[in-house]
C-alpha cells in the first residue's frame, strides 16, 4: 500500500484496540464531539464494517450505525463515505457485502478475505472524498490489529493507517481484566513500523481509584516506550453502537439483581440468532417507567405487556429458530390473551402466513415456509434491497388495540429484501405495504419508528390504558435532544480524562481552539 499522497489534506487521528468491544467507537464519537466543540469541522471514517445494524443515508445507502453516531457527535450528516465497506453477516461463515452502500452480494470469508484487496481504490477514494471537505478525519479501526492470522492486505488497521499516514491511538479494555498484558502483547505483536505509527495508549472503563494504576502505567510506557495518554472511567453513556446489545444485556441483568428497575410498563424483545437494528429499541428504553428485555427462552417472556419480533438478517432460519425452541408457539399464545405483539421489518414478516423464497436469497435448500399466520400477509425474498429514508403519519383506519396509533407521525427507513402483500379484506396500510394490522398485532417495515416522542407516548398510553395505569406524565425528551445530551456527556468524560494538548499535538493541531477547562 501506497501512502496518502494528499499532504494538505484533512489531519488525522486513528483509534485502534487490543480486542473488539475495547472503546474504539466511542472514544471515536468523544473525539469527534470534542473536536466539533473546539471549532473543528470533523468527520468519522471506517474502511470496513462488520455489523448487522445498518442506517439508510438522505440518498437511500446504507451503512453502519457506528458512523453514523459519530457523525451526529460531530454535528454532520451521514454519508457511505464515511464506512465505504459493510459486511453484513449471514451465517458463520458468510456475509453480504456492501460496497459505498450498494449491496454487491454474498460472499463466503475466504472468498472475501481473498477479494478485499481490490476495495483498496475504493476505500481511497472514499476517504480522500472527506478529507477534501474536513479539517480532521477520526478513523476507528476493528478487532484488533495484532491479529496476526489477518495482518496479510489489511485495509481497516495498521493497513489504512499507513494508506493515509495516520498516528494511532491504541485502547485496552480494563474492565475485562489484563489490560497491561492486552496493550503490552499488542505492541510487541506489531512490525517495528507499525508500532512506530502508535503515539499513546488508552486504558478505557477504569472502575476505582486511578492511583492505584501508576505503577503499571510506570512499567507499561518503560516496556512499550509509548505513553499512557489517559484513563477514561467507566461511564454509563448511552449512545448507539453496533456491539453494545452485549452490554445493554448486562446492565439489565445487574439492575434486576440490584431491585434498581422500578417498572411501569415490560416490553420483552426477541434476541433472534441474526437481530439486526436492535436500536430500534433505544428509544422506548429511554422513557421512565419502561423496561426493555431481550429473550431467548419461554420463560423470559413471561409478564410482557408487549412483545417485539425485531429484524432479522435472514428472516427464515431465525423463524425457525423459534419454531424449534417453542418462542413462536408461546407468542401465538401470548396473542391469543391479548397480549400487543409487533414486528418490525424480519420480525413483519414472520407475523404473515407465508414466506416464499423462490430466488434463493436467504435460503439455498428452502422455497416456501408458513409464517405464525397472526397477519394475513405474504412475503416473497426478491433479489433487490429496498433502502429508503421515509416519514408521514400512520395510516388514519387502525383498528383494534392499536387504533390509538392512527395518524400518529413517525419516521425511519427501510432495509428489506421481501415485498409483503395482503389478502384483499386485511388491515394494511395500501401505500407500500408498510403497516399490517389485526387486533392487537402490529407489523411494520419501518426501522426507527420508535424514535419520534408522539409514537413513543402514544404506545405507552395504550399499554398504560389496559393496566388501568396513569398517563405518561415526563416531558417526552425528542430523540435529537437526548442523543446530543449523551454525546456532550461522552465528550466530557473524554476530555476530562484524556491529555487533550496532547492529542493535539499527535493529530497536528494548536490547542488554540480548545476550550480551556473550567
């Protein structure tokens, strides 16, 4: 690989990690964040994504959610440059590849691992697109770069920063334990040339007092011969991320084993094998009063007052999936007590009759399989994506238990390979086929339809209703005002912790637009 050749281009800073999940996607919002409070007109980049949670831009691509985040941190519209390559896993073994947000196909990983090589123009000049528009360019990288089995064509760590001459940062996880032993065996795992490019080291998610760390940051900067350029605490920020189900996971179990929840209203999510856009749930968490939970088992569903079938990567083996461990046949009982059900794209159309697969795009040994029969729609796989950002007001003919919800604003967009159709006397929204409705079944393609507070009011005064409960009587925060909260309080969690004169220095910058610290 060549280095960037456009020297008066945008600065730039890379954050890299010793393992996944380590910080990289949030340090990288911080910085943005910050860099966008201190004057600079900032944006994110990653070569290469793997995730299953993805965001249809203004021009109907799509791309991962981590960019996106970081671009709302950094006060920018999203754009597929800013994450030209996606994967989006089908199985264990293959994914769907997305190339600057068009869907090129499915790829089996040698296959890619051998093709990926080619995508180096691409990825050029996708960055070069933003350094031309950009004072500064934050690159998060994946998994980590010591990955010695994968070092060969890297294009999304130590690859892309000598593509585009960048300084690294490098973080280690503390709260998983052995984070010298991470940052240390990272280091010495790297070419002489590689660990020239790392400037500093971050250990990310202390818990206690930072004191007690000094020795080993001592011996650790003796050792790498790189400093220690700050110990950002464990924060509990809520921010959108393409790995943090994990986390949300853990964070529910704790406060349920601590008595912290006090729960008006239980929401129980189906965690299917492929979820995809589980972010869809953000916003109904956020609400006091609400509790979301993800299920794998009978058991968990057990006192949900309503149950969500979310979207799927591959819509047929996760129904099955739930036909074998008894989800579905309990959720068929669930509707049948009047429980409110609702799916959301994947989750749509497993509440149909049938799903018909005749193209092979999801399934190579399966045609056709009954769906839960709970609406009175079909779906037929075809071989194109439908990508579009969308608004309006839902259909004003609701009816049943989800009546209240007509003419109710929403927005969001759409990321599906099926096309949904309905018996002539169904309950269906006639424009697209978006919204499917019977009693108190609710389904829709729309990803995001949650986040407007009109919705999210609305649901909860149905739900509230039937409990013979009150109102929702907290100011409902708008989904931009709570985001750009947690980001200024990620940003200052960041700043606060981080020697920022010199993360300044490292990218290029004077700290003269810097705020000065109250």
């Amino acid at each position: 690989m060549g280095e960037n050749k456009c020297k008066n281009m945008a600065k730039v800073i890379m954050i890299q990690g010793t393992m996944s999940n380590a910080g990289k996607t949030f340090l990288c919002a911080g910085l943005c964040r910050i860099l966008k409070q201190d004057g600079y007109r900032v944006a994110p980049f990653k070569s290469q994504n793997m995730a299953l949670n993805s965001f249809i831009t203004k021009e109907g691509l799509e791309m991962g959610r981590a960019q996106v985040m970081q671009a709302e941190a950094a006060g920018v519209e999203p754009e597929v440059a800013m994450n030209p390559i996606l994967l989006k896993p089908t199985s264990n073994m293959g994914s769907q590849v997305i190339v600057n947000g068009e869907v090129q196909g499915n790829m089996m990983a040698k296959d890619y691992f051998a093709h990926k090589k080619k995508l180096l123009p691409t990825i050029q000049k996708a960055y070069d697109s933003l350094a031309e528009r950009y004072d500064v360019i934050v690159i998060e990288g994946a998994g980590s770069p010591a990955e010695i089995n994968l070092k060969k064509d890297d294009i999304v760590n130590m690859g892309m920063a000598k593509l585009v001459d960048a300084p690294v940062l490098l973080v280690g996880d503390i709260d998983r334990g052995g984070v010298f032993a991470q940052l240390y065996g990272t280091v010495e795992l790297l070419e002489a040339e590689e660990r020239e490019r790392i400037r500093g080291l971050i250990i990310n998610k202390f818990r206690g007092d930072k004191s007690i760390l000094e020795p080993g940051l001592a011996m650790l900067e003796d050792k790498c011969k790189i400093p220690v350029v700050g110990v950002i605490p464990y924060e509990k920020i809520d921010v959108d991320d393409e790995d943090s189900l994990a986390e949300r996971l853990q964070e529910e179990e704790e406060e349920l084993e601590n008595n912290k929840i006090t729960t008006v209203i239980r929401i129980k999510v189906i965690k299917l094998p492929r979820i995809s856009n589980f972010t869809d749930m953000n916003a109904l968490s956020m609400m006091e009063g609400v509790s979301v939970f993800y299920v794998e088992k009978v058991s968990e569903l057990e006192g949900a007052d309503m149950i969500i079938i979310p979207g799927s990567k591959n819509t047929i083996s996760d129904l099955l999936w739930m036909r074998q461990n008894g989800l579905e046949a309990t959720i068929k009982k669930e509707a049948d007590k009047g429980t409110l059900i609702w799916g959301i794209c994947g989750g749509y159309q497993m509440l149909g009759r049938n799903l018909l697969d005749p193209l092979h795009v999801e399934s190579d040994t399966t045609d056709r399989i009954k769906g839960m029969g709970l609406l009175s729609v079909d779906t037929v796989m075809e071989e194109e994506k439908v990508r579009t950002r969308i608004q309006g007001r839902l259909p004003q003919d609701i009816t049943g238990n989800y009546g209240v919800l007509s003419e109710v604003p929403y927005e969001g967009y759409e990321i599906h390979m099926g096309c949904t159709r309905a018996e002539k006397d169904a309950d269906i929204s006639s424009e697209n086929r978006l919204f499917s409705w019977k009693r108190n079944i609710f389904g829709t393609y729309i990803h995001g339809i949650f986040d407007k507070e009109e919705m999210r009011t609305a649901i909860y005064n149905m739900i509230a209703e039937q409990k013979e409960l009150p109102a929702y009587g907290e100011r409902v925060m708008s989904m931009e005002e709570y985001k750009n909260q947690q980001y200024d309080l990620l940003a200052e969690n960041v700043r606060e912790n981080l020697d920022m004169h010199r993360i300044y220095e490292i990218i290029g910058l004077t700290s003269s637009k810097m705020r000065e610290k109250e």
